[in-house]
C-alpha cells in the first residue's frame, strides 16, 4: 500500500525526471478539482510520495528499509496510517540532526498555486487551422486589497511568541526505533514563525481571492481530442500570493456533419447518381479549404476512393504538413423509374446483354465489400 514507487508507477531506479513527470501526471489526474472530491486520498498518497522520493536524501532513506517498517514489519506495525506518522517524524528527526544540530527555519507563508484544467470544445475546422479563443476561468487571483501580505491594510505579523519565531517546535515521540526527539510545525503559527493579528478582510487572512477572468488561448493547428496545452501563469495565484501555477486547457474536438478525422486525414462520402457515376462528370465539393473539383471518370465504381492530397488536418507544430482527404464514393441507384426511364433502362440492359443477368459471387479481395471491411479493420 506504501510502495512509494508503485504509486507514483516508475521504477525503483527512476530518474528524478521521470518522478517528476509521473507525479505531474498523477498529480493532474487525481487532483479534487479535477476528479472530485473523492480522489483526495489518492492524491494525498501521490503527494506524500512525491515528497519523498524527489528528495534525494529522504528517498535513500526510504530505500534503506522505510518500507519494510511502513509495511508492518517493524515492531508493533500497527495500522498503515500509523506507521505513516511515524515515519513521518523520523524522517524530521533526520533531518532536524542532520542539518547541524538546528531546526528547520520558519516554512514562508506563500506558496505556489495549483495548477488549474479547463476543456475546450472547438470545431474541426479550428483543429485544421488553429484559433484563437476566449474563454471565462474562475480562479484564485491575488487580493488587491492586501497585496498577498494577508494582513489588514496598515498591520503587519507579528513574531509567533510560542516558537519565538522559528517555526518548529520539540517534542518526544515513541516509535518503533525507541523515544527519538521530533521536530514538528508550530502548532500556533503553523510553521510560519510569525502570525496575522488582523487579517485582512478581503480575502479572510488568505492573500488571494477567487475572480472570473477571460484569458485567450492561442489553439495551433493540428490540435484534436486529447491535446493538451498547457498556459505558464495561468493556474491559481498561490497562498499569500504564491506564483501562480499552470492551466491546462483539454482539447475536446466536436464532431463534423459531413468530415470524419482520422489522425491526420479527414475522410468523406461523396453521393453521386448512377448514371454519373458510368458517363463520368465533375463534382464540386465544398472542402474545409473552399471548393474544390473532383473528376469522377467515367465507370466510377461505389466505395471507390478518391484522395485529395494536402487537405486533411495539419500535424502539431509541424508547419507545412498536412494529411489527405479522403473521398468515397458512394452511387445511388434510382429507386423510382417512370414508364420513359424504365423504357431507356431495359433498352440499355438489351444492348448490354443484360436482360437476364448472370448473378455471381464476387471475389473475396475484388469485391468493393471486402475492400470497404481492410479499410475499417485497418483502420
Ligand atoms: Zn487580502
Ligand atoms: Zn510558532
């Protein structure tokens, strides 16, 4: 349950990079905003694995047996979440000896904000040809009223009298190497060192407050379902006027009436008459870059294929490039013939030798079935 490496999902020699870029991931995924309140615990445990395994010196000693100890291996492993404490209060006891014999410094107020993620529902053509948008978010901003300081105009904290300012305090725990001397956050002043006597009313004592604001979002072509583009700055204002973390906005593409994408292609059926589609003419289609002519040569068969080159969707800061249309065919047989039409008809089935057709099964790879079934199974 505490594998600190299983629930980031990287391997036990992974890279400080990959820890991040897992937990960036993780983090995004499970975040309450994101994935609702019931994620929480799950982002709980990413997080206080990332704490630990981005530290190179907390992550060496949770290599050299936290784990077996968080496991309940060690003595008297009671539940999880208790082994969780304490482990917690070895890790500060470490590190409050190791740095010298002194205590970690007051922990400043302000910190940075979390990142945000909006969806974004565009058109296809926008996806070919990039847009631009404005879209409302609602986020936290920085409380103009205190700047970030937290305090009521005119004040500013004051020294926390129960850690005289340092921001941690002593104190004697059992676990399960003994009594060891742990160092915890000043209850009083929350680690900070200092406390706010008079908050500031804006913003209740936070610094920041949440406002609806537009931003505009510069959307590249080639985007589709799924991009992801990310907006430095553009999160939440920190605590205490924190630098703002990052938005993320998520590209959802809205489906087309007439084209179909195909990563980098687009394909479309094109309904031509029977007739047509034996003597052959010229259709004008209406494309995403303007009409364009199709020759439809003469014996045009159904489902057959026809490509425009260069008129798909474009690849993702790749300029220049773009994918193929791609145009089906599809003939329609008349289903209502007038006595005139039904005369011409049979005249022509005469002069084909056709009055009595000699039905057969097609082929298995000629048939146009089969190839319409290798495009869809291909796919
Ligand atoms: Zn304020
Ligand atoms: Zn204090």
């Amino acid at each position: 349950m505490s594998d600190y490496y299983s629930i980031l999902g990287v391997s036990r020699d992974a890279s400080l990079d990959e820890i991040k870029r897992a937990h960036r991931k993780l983090a995004r995924k499970y975040h309450p905003d994101v994935a609702g309140p019931d994620a929480g615990d799950r982002f709980a445990e990413v997080q206080q694995a990332y704490e630990v395994l981005r530290d190179e010196e907390k992550r060496r000693l949770y290599d050299a047996g936290g784990e077996d100890a968080l496991r309940g291996g060690g003595p008297g492993g009671g539940p999880a979440g208790a082994g969780f404490g304490d482990f917690a209060d070895i890790f500060s006891t470490f590190f409050g000896g190791a740095a010298g014999g002194g205590m970690r410094g007051p922990v400043p107020r302000a910190k940075r904000g979390r990142d945000s993620q909006i969806a974004l529902d565009i058109d296809l053509v926008d996806a070919v040809f990039g847009t631009t948008e404005e879209i409302p978010v609602q986020t936290a901003v920085l409380c103009s009223a205190c700047e970030g300081t937290c305090c009521r105009p005119g004040t500013s904290p004051v020294t926390c009298t129960t850690c005289q300012g340092l921001g941690s305090v002593q104190r004697v725990t059992r676990s399960f190497l003994g009594n060891v001397m742990a160092t915890s956050a000043c209850p009083a002043c929350k680690g900070h060192g200092t406390v706010i006597p008079e908050p500031c009313q804006e913003c209740s004592g936070e610094g920041r407050v949440r406002s609806r604001r537009t931003i505009t979002v510069e959307v590249p072509a080639g985007v589709g379902s799924g991009t992801q583009l990310r907006l430095q700055g553009q999160g939440e204002v920190g605590p205490a006027g924190g630098p703002a973390g990052d938005l993320f906005v998520e590209i959802r593409e809205k489906p087309h009436p007439v084209f179909q994408r195909h990563g980098d292609d687009l394909l479309c059926t094109l309904t031509v008459p029977m007739t047509a589609a034996a003597l052959g003419t010229v259709a004008s289609v209406e494309t995403l870059d303007g009409p364009r002519d199709i020759d439809i040569t003469p014996g045009t068969q159904p489902g057959q294929r026809i490509t425009l080159d260069g008129l798909g969707v474009g690849r993702l800061r790749r300029r220049g490039h773009r994918g193929d249309l791609h145009v089906d065919v599809e003939v329609i047989v008349p289903t209502k013939l007038d006595d005139t039409q039904r005369d011409l008809l049979t005249q022509l089935a005469v002069a084909r030798d056709e009055e009595r057709p000699e039905a057969r099964l097609a082929s298995a790879e000629s048939s146009m079935f089969s190839r319409l079934r290798d495009r869809i199974v291909g796919r």
